[in-house]
C-alpha cells in the first residue's frame, strides 16, 4: 500500500510544481515528473511480488509472470510524453524571443 | 467495412500532404478537401443508413480481450457527421484567410491530424486507443493554436499545452486505477466488470475522468485555458476548437463513460448538474463585459457547454434529446460567429469591438450572417438555438429541477444581451469603420452561408417526424446505457 501512496505523492508533487513555480522550465520539469508518477503507477498496478519477467521460455509458468500489457503502455505514454516535452520547450524558446524572459508572471498579454 | 477509412482517410491525407506538397500549398489544399469531402460522404451515408444499428470492427481480427475494438454506433455516426460539416467549411474557409498568414502545407497536414484524432476518439471501443488518438488531436491543436506566430500566440498555445498535459496525466492515472480494478481496456468488457468491482475505486475512476476530461470540456472550474487558447488561434482552428474539439474530447468521451459504461450513477450526474448550472452563468457574466470579439465567443463557448452538460446531467429522455441537439446547434452557430469574426479581422485588422463601426455594407454577408448566428445562440425563434434551450429548460422543469431551469433561463437572457452589444458596436453602429482593403472571398462567404442555412436548416429537425429519423436513434443510444455493452460484446 505504502508504494501506491508515494507515487501518488509524486504525482501530487508535480501539480504543486506546475501551480506554484514561475519559472516555464520547471513547469515543463514537473509536468515531466506527473508523466512519470502515471507511468510507475501502471507498472507499479502490474506488479507482482516473487515474480518473474513475461518472456515465455522452457519450465516458466505464465501465472508467475507480471502482467506485460502496462509495461506496453508505458512505452506508449512515454513516446506521447516525449512528444508533450519537445513541443513545451519548443514553445518555451520562442516565448522566451519574443518576450526575453522565462518568468510566467512577466508573460501575460492575454488578459480579461 | 467502413469503420476504419474514418480514421485511414484523414491520416493517410496528413502525411500524403508532406509527402508530395511542394513550396506551395496547392495540392495540400485540394487533398485535404477531398479527403474531408469523401469523410462527409461515408459519415452521411453510414448515419442514414445505418440508424439503431451498431456495428463493430476487431483490429487485425483480434477478438476483444487481447485487440482493439472499433465500435459506431448511431451517437458515434451523429458526431462524425457534426466532425465531417465543420472540419469541410473550415478548410474551405481557411483558403484564403490562411493564405494571409503564410502559404505552406504544415497547416493542412495539421489540420488532417486534427481530424484523424477527433474520428479515431469517436469510433474507438477501447480506453488506452482512446487516450492516444486525444494526444494526436491536442497535439495537431497546440500547434495549430501557434500557427500564426504573433507572441500572444505562442503565450496562449503555451498555456494550452500545459493544461492539456496536465488533463492528458490525470486521464492516463485514471487509466491505470481502471486497468488495475478490472483487468481489461475495452471500454465494453470494462462495463461488465464494473458492478462487481469496490464503489470507492470506482469513485476515484469517475473522479479522475471528470477531472481529466473536464480539463478538455473546459467546464467551469478547469477553464482558464479556453479563452486565451480559442482566442488567439486562427479563425477557422477557433471555430474547430470551440465547434467541435471541446466537445469531442470532453462531452462526448464524458458521456460515453458516463452513461454507456458506468450506467449513468446519480453522484456523477449530480456533479454534471452542478459544473454545467456554474458553467452557464459564469461564462456568460465573464463574456458580457469582453471588447475582444473572439474572446468574447470563447467564454460563450463554456457557457453554452453549461448547457450541453446540464441536458445529460437532467439524464431523462427529454434532458438527453436537449443536450445532444445543443451539441449540434453550438458546433453550428459557434462555427460560424468565429467565422464572422475572421472575417470582421480580414477586413478591419481588428477585433476590438469598440474601434468596428457600421461594416454591414463593406460586408454584407458576414453580417447578415452574424445576424442569424447571434439570433440563434440568444436563443430566438425560429432559429435552432431556441428549441434545444427550450428543450432543456422544459426538461428542467418536468426532473423538478426548477432552479436549474431559472438558471437557463438567466444565462439566455445575458446571452442575448451581450450579442445585441456585438451586433450594436460590431456591425450596426453610427461610426465609420477603418478597412485595410482587403475583401472577403466567395470561398469565406461560401462557408459563412453554409452554415447560417444549416442553423435555420436544423430547427427543422424538432418536427416529430424527423426527429424521429435523425435525433432519436442517438438519444436512444445513451438512454439504453449499458445496452451498448451487450451490443459491442454480443458479436
């Protein structure tokens, strides 16, 4: 149970980043840091204590396997993650031309 | 089979845009249109055709525990249907007024992305399958949303990007509780476990979808993001966001849920009554005292998605038919005022209210148009916009709820009053307004008339008979509920 609730941790840990830091870099680091919180909790959901890895061979039993189907998914949110932080930085950096600063208080033209 | 082409069709033409478009955007234009052409064709013609039919396709026929599961339905064929319309007088309309921004393919490829990820959220019958074609779509719109390159752009598509991470998160963890809890992705085997399976895991389930895709509907307390996103994007990708993306990936993939997997839990309707009866009237107070043209539209689209989740949240048959014809209508009247203002910008190089004057006879067209738009999301007969208020108002008060009622009512007056103030300063006024020389094109105003027939057109399907053909069967669909799981499963 302890697990669960410090990856859930972590994961509150990247909101408080996301809603407290002003910085658009370390909004970007604690988006990253939420991503990684869902990812370990799949993995974390797949797991099995005194089991072995999923790779099918002589003299292994499929019921003392974890379940491979989260660790597939994580492949595929971490390649969807991946993406989500280029196009942040992406945008960070021309944010960060147009407006010579990285500090989310200074950037506000949109208003109203 | 035609389920797949749904997806095949916009993703092919994505990446067929990159492949042969030059320097310039020609072919890309005349690709993007007949593959949104033959998408409008295929999803009329499966809409008409297929009625309370529900057809299933296995991905490389494997069966539904271990592959994925295309699934339409008649609620699926009504939203591609409503997907095809906009996304067809979109393109056309950004023809040109692209083409002021700068003349390359990467917008249309984007655009077909767009489209790609909004079909493959509807068909999908699979959880994981869904979360991934609402990363392709958000992606194709955090781009789009910067296309222009102006700094309040980039500021705007940077808020957007954050919000909808955030949202794509909370989803991605409610996806893992639910995999944990029951053992399966198909969205219909997942139905059939849920009965058995802890009310508080499936508290935290629902809670993180509400969260999660709240985020995307942009219901009222996850909606900072929207006025700057739609706002600041270009015209044509304001009108497919506000149109029809919010309601893509939050109201439909929230009913969808909540209604044909969940079996529709009062706790969770109570909460849809609430955000939607919030959503209404703060959205419509935060809109009156906008001068921004654009941003004023963008906070009527949250208020009128207050309508849309209180017509599901009432959940009776009357409360449904209200929520989903307001879907159609707001895709349809939305689409088009964001046009108007598209327009209104081309021509003046403005959108503040205050410095528009007397445009009606520089462009009649866009404000004649404007006229029936405003009249139509006031809520004026004969326009569309009255009777699916009138429908959701009646249901109100027949589930006796009558303060929900009240609060409709209130949010239409306000409604009305901030459009009159749009038609008064934007396009009636006494001033002469400054013009750039630039004119609307007959593809603009094409697309401008299209639509405005459409929303006289579509108050024509309250008459009982074609209700009956063309609203019901979609009612049915979420009224039934958990048929669906033995409709997908059957097979």
């Amino acid at each position: 149970m302890i697990v669960y609730l410090l990856c859930f941790i972590l994961f509150l840990v990247g909101i408080y980043g996301i809603l407290t830091k002003r910085d658009l870099v370390k909004i970007i680091l604690s988006i990253g840091i939420m991503g990684y919180a869902a990812n370990l909790m799949l993995i974390l959901f797949a797991y099995r204590n005194n089991s072995i890895y999923p790779i099918l061979s002589e003299g292994k039993a499929v019921s003392q396997m974890v379940d491979p189907l989260p660790q597939a998914l994580v492949l595929t949110s971490i390649v969807i993650e991946l993406g989500t932080t280029a196009m942040l930085v992406a945008l960070a950096l021309r944010l960060y031309e147009k407006y010579k600063t990285f500090d989310i208080t200074k950037i506000r033209r949109l208003k109203g | 089979m035609i389920i797949p082409y749904f997806i095949i069709i916009p993703l092919l033409a994505a990446f067929l845009i990159t492949l042969i478009a030059g320097e310039k955007d020609d072919w890309a234009i005349i690709l993007s249109i007949i593959a949104v052409i033959s998408l409008l064709i295929l999803s009329l013609f499966s809409y008409i055709t297929m009625h309370t039919e529900t057809l299933t396709y296995y991905m490389s026929s494997w069966k539904i525990p271990v592959g994925i599961v295309l699934v339409q339905d008649a609620l699926a064929s009504f939203m591609l249907v409503l997907v095809s319309i906009i996304s067809l007088t979109s393109l056309i309309f950004s023809i040109s007024y692209v083409r002021n921004l700068s003349s390359d393919w990467k917008y249309y490829s984007l655009f077909m992305l767009l489209v790609a990820g909004m079909n493959g959220v509807i068909i999908t019958g699979d959880l994981f399958n869904l979360f991934v074609f609402v990363e392709i779509s958000i992606f194709a719109a955090y781009a789009l949303v910067a296309y222009g390159g102006k700094a309040e752009e980039f500021e705007a598509s940077f808020k957007y990007a954050v919000m909808g991470s955030v949202s794509s998160t909370i989803v991605l963890l409610g996806i893992a509780v639910t995999y944990s809890a029951t053992s399966t992705l198909t969205l219909a085997k997942i139905g059939e476990q849920l009965p058995s399976i802890n009310s508080n895991i499936k508290l935290w389930i629902g809670g993180l979808f509400v969260a999660g895709f709240g985020l995307k509907a942009a219901a009222m307390p996850f909606h900072a993001w929207l006025p700057d996103a739609h706002s600041s994007a270009p015209a044509p990708i304001s009108a497919m966001l506000s149109g029809i993306l919010i309601k893509i990936l939050g109201m439909y993939v929230l009913v969808r849920i909540f209604f044909n997997i969940f079996d529709a839990p009062q706790f969770f309707l109570n909460i849809f009554l609430i955000i939607g009866s919030i959503s209404m009237i703060v959205g419509v107070f935060l809109a009156v005292g906008q001068w921004d043209f654009k941003r004023l539209l963008a906070y009527h689209s949250i208020s009128q998605m207050g309508y849309i989740f209180l017509g599901f949240g009432l959940s009776t048959t009357l409360g449904i038919l209200g929520g989903v014809f307001h879907l159609l209508n707001h895709a349809l009247f939305k689409s088009l005022l964001f046009y108007n203002a598209g327009a209104v910008e081309t021509v003046t190089g403005t959108r503040d209210l205050r410095k528009l004057g007397n445009l009606t006879k520089i462009i009649p067209t866009t404000s004649n148009t404007s006229m029936i738009a405003s009249l139509a999301i006031s809520g004026i007969p004969p326009f569309n916009g009255f009777f699916s208020k009138l429908i959701i108002i009646i249901a109100a008060i027949e589930a006796n709820q009558p303060v929900y009622a009240l609060i409709a009512v209130i949010g239409s007056i306000f409604t009305l009053a901030s459009f009159m103030k749009v038609q008064r300063y934007g396009f009636r006024s006494e001033k002469k307004a400054d013009v750039n020389g630039k004119s609307i094109d007959w593809k603009m105003n094409f697309a401008m008339i299209t639509l405005a027939v459409l929303c006289v057109a579509t108050s024509l399907m309250i008459i009982p008979g074609i209700r009956e053909i063309a609203l019901d069967p979609v009612v049915d669909v979420l009224k039934n509920k958990t048929l669906y799981i033995q409709l997908v499963m059957g097979k």
